[in-house]
C-alpha cells in the first residue's frame, strides 16, 4: 500500500476511562483507579437495575460489564459502593473536560465523540506544547488529572481511525495509557489482531459475514481482493479494507450533521409490565413523545414503527426477545394519528407476554408545510385538534413537561412524569458537586 499520499497529521483520542464511575469516585474523595464503585440504573431497585459503569479494580475482581449487567450480577460486597447516575454531573464534567482540550486545539479541531470520548486535530498545533506527540498526550492527561481528577487514556495516530484504533487496542492496557498506531506500523499493530469484533466498527454480524468469505482476522482482512469485497458487502466492504490497512481520509473540520432519516424514543420500563391497560399508557406516553420531537423538527412521518421487548421470564418462555413491527400512514405529526397507528401494531402482534422495553419511531419523513386533511371528520375539528398539540408543545416549552400533562399520565403504569426528570434517561441528579 502507497501510503504517499494519504492525509498524514496528528489525531489524538482521548477516552475518560470508567467515565461515570471514576466521577463517582472523585466526588466521594477516592482514587478512580482504586475504588469499587458501580454506577446502575434504578440503584434501588434490586430487580431491573442496569449496570452502567464500573471503576476498573470493581471491574476486575467483579467481572462485570457496562450495559450488560444487571442487578442480578452485582454481588453483595460491603466493600462494594453500588450508586445511582447522576448525569447532570457528567454533562458538566464533560464540559470541563472538553474545555481543558480547547487549550491545546481550536474549536473546530476538537470533536466531543461522545460523552467520555473525544478526537483532537493536533495536526496544526502539538508543537506548542511538546517536542513529540506523546509528550503532549501525557501533558494533558496530567491536567486533566490535575484539576478534576480523572484518569485519560489517549489514542496517537495519523488519522481518526488509526488513533481510535490505539486507543481500544493497546493504550487502555498500557502504563501510561497512551499508545500510538501510524502508516508503517500497521502491519505490526493491527493485522495480528485475531478477533475481527475487537475492532471498532466489526459487529458479530459483520464478522459472520466476513467469515463466511474466508476471512478470519485482520491480515486476511487487509489482503482479500478489495473489488471482490466492495462486490460482495458493498461500500462497508470498501470502508472495511481501507480499516485493515489503517486509512481514514475524513476531514475533522468538515461536520456533517445527522441526517433525520427517523425520529423516536424508546425506553426501558421500571418493572415488568404485564396489564394491557398499563402497556397501552406507555405506548400512547410515548407515541405522544415522538409526535412532539416531529413537531419540533417540523416534520411530518408516513410511517411509524413499534418494538416491544419482552422481559427475561417471557423471553425464556417464548422463545423469542420481541417484536417489531411497522406499518404507513398518511403524513402527520399528529398525536392521536400516531398513537392510534402504533396500539393497532401492539394489539395485533402482542400476546399476553411481560414487557420491559418500548420503542416507537418515525420514517419516511417530509417536511411539514402543509395538513392533510380526511373526509370522515369536519375540517375545523381537525385543524383545532392540530393546533391544540401545538398549544401543548408550547407550554410545555415554556413552563416545563410536568405542568401540563395529559390525563392517562396519572394512571396506573405511567411513565412520563417520572420521565421528565431524567436526563438521557438516568436519574440527572446534581451538577453542582
């Protein structure tokens, strides 16, 4: 591969390592790198709480794993500290964070990746800081320790890829949690890696994929006859190959902004639900949800989807997880349209089983210039009924969610109220520690 005229500059990656737990643990005086500290969903609730984070000596003597343990999994540890999100603390530890990396990057070199993720352009400017790359890597995460606290582990490359590469594969087991990955060591730092999945972007069902064409790792990954690959996967095939061989040519300063293909919510419900009258009020909460997020984008949904997941005792019993289902409708952002399409779905497919997730979602979206309008009602009735979500839309905006809610909210099961304090979906609790 010819490297010569691939872009060549200095992107870091820099990860807050155990992010929601090392925060939790600062906030309590500890060493995030020393302390036992899991951060779960519904702490208090024994049954259905979510593990969201671990530091890592919890991590290792526990083996637990973040978004895929449960309550269930946590053993009964007096040495063991099993906390509740605060999320609107690490919204603004974010913040901070990113605010340190502004002193070595312009705004439009540094890119928030995610909440604990970050990608610097330090193409342009490293030289400022350090005679190598490194030096600089290890002068930020010195303060970031410094003022907040909080371990950094920072992946070097010549592009995005290369430095997100280092940074899941080698930095975070590194002692000094840095690592770098360039053009003419790609062949030593990525092509002996075995498993395809534990590469960023390389899911189980891209990797039985690529199996299936004889490809078991990345060097044969990198050295498959790419025209036969883009023929048999398409671009993700193209983009697949330029991964093995390290090549990224996005641009950090060229933002592309999401697309709106869809519009939706989805939630996981507190306890297994298994009335009907309950299920139906969290599916109208949140089919109202997603009417609302349509009007404010302005846009109108020709097709609405619905996907219940069932709980673990159902799962086991039926043998299957859930359903989805989706099915067209005439364009609106109407709440009763929409909730009336998605119930039709759960009383069709739904059969008696316990519920621990709902998702509605939007497609097939246009934007929303005009009403359309039926024949079987006045048109005046339609008109105010539009104008009446509208109205709601706005107060709510104004005055917040709780101080107008619709009726079915305060029934038994309902979700929203109890929503609305939640940040991401997590209890926000408090920013100013």
């Amino acid at each position: 591969m010819n490297y010569e005229h691939e872009p060549h500059g200095v992107f870091f990656l820099i990860d807050n390592k155990s992010f929601y737990a090392s925060v939790e643990a600062v906030a309590r005086g500890m060493n995030p790198l020393k302390a036992r500290i899991v951060v779960m969903s519904e702490a208090d609730n024994t049954n259905g709480g979510l593990v969201l984070a671990t530091s890592p000596d919890a991590k290792k003597r526990y083996h637990l794993q973040a978004n895929v343990s449960r309550a269930r999994d946590v053993p009964h540890d007096p040495q063991l500290s099993v906390v509740p999100p605060r999320m609107n603390l690490y919204i603004k530890r974010n913040l901070q964070i990113n605010d340190i990396f502004r002193r070595f990057v312009a705004d439009e070199d540094l890119m928030p990746y995610s909440i604990d993720e970050s990608i610097l352009d330090l193409t342009h400017s490293w030289r400022l800081f350090g005679n190598t790359p490194k030096e600089v890597a290890m002068r930020i995460q010195h303060t970031v320790r410094r003022e907040l606290g909080l371990y950094t582990t920072v992946g070097i490359g010549d592009n995005p890829v290369q430095a997100k590469l280092a940074l899941d594969l080698y930095a975070k087991h590194d002692p000094d949690l840095i690592s770098e990955i360039h053009y003419e060591t790609v062949p030593e730092k990525i092509w002996p890696i075995e498993h395809l999945t534990d590469i960023w972007g390389i899911g189980h069902r891209t990797e039985a994929h690529l199996q299936r064409l004889g490809i078991h790792n990345m060097g044969e990954l990198a050295h498959v006859d790419p025209y036969e690959l883009k023929a048999e996967m398409g671009l993700i095939g193209q983009q697949l190959y330029a991964l093995a061989w390290g090549i990224d040519r996005s641009q950090l300063r060229q933002r592309r902004g999401p697309k709106n293909a869809s519009l939706g919510n989805s939630q996981v419900l507190p306890r297994d639900y298994v009335n009907q009258n309950e299920i139906e009020v969290v599916i109208k909460e949140v089919g109202e949800q997603v009417a609302s997020r349509l009007r404010h984008h302005h846009r109108l949904a020709a097709c609405v989807s619905l996907s219940i997941g069932f709980a673990y005792a159902a799962t086991s019993v039926d043998g299957r997880s859930g359903f989805h289902q989706e099915m067209r409708i005439s364009p609106t952002d109407q709440n009763s349209e929409i909730v009336a399409a998605i119930l039709k779905l759960f009383n069709q497919n739904w059969a008696g089983q316990a519920i621990r997730n709902v998702a509605v979602y939007t497609s097939r979206l246009s934007p929303a210039t005009s009403q359309q309008l039926n024949f079987f009602e006045p048109t005046g009735q339609q008109v105010r009924r539009a104008a009446t979500d509208h109205v709601v839309d706005g107060i709510r905006d104004r005055f917040g969610f709780t101080q107008l809610v619709y009726a079915n909210s305060l029934m038994r099961g309902g979700t929203a109220i109890n929503r609305a304090s939640l940040v991401g979906g997590h209890n926000g609790g408090n920013a100013y520690e």
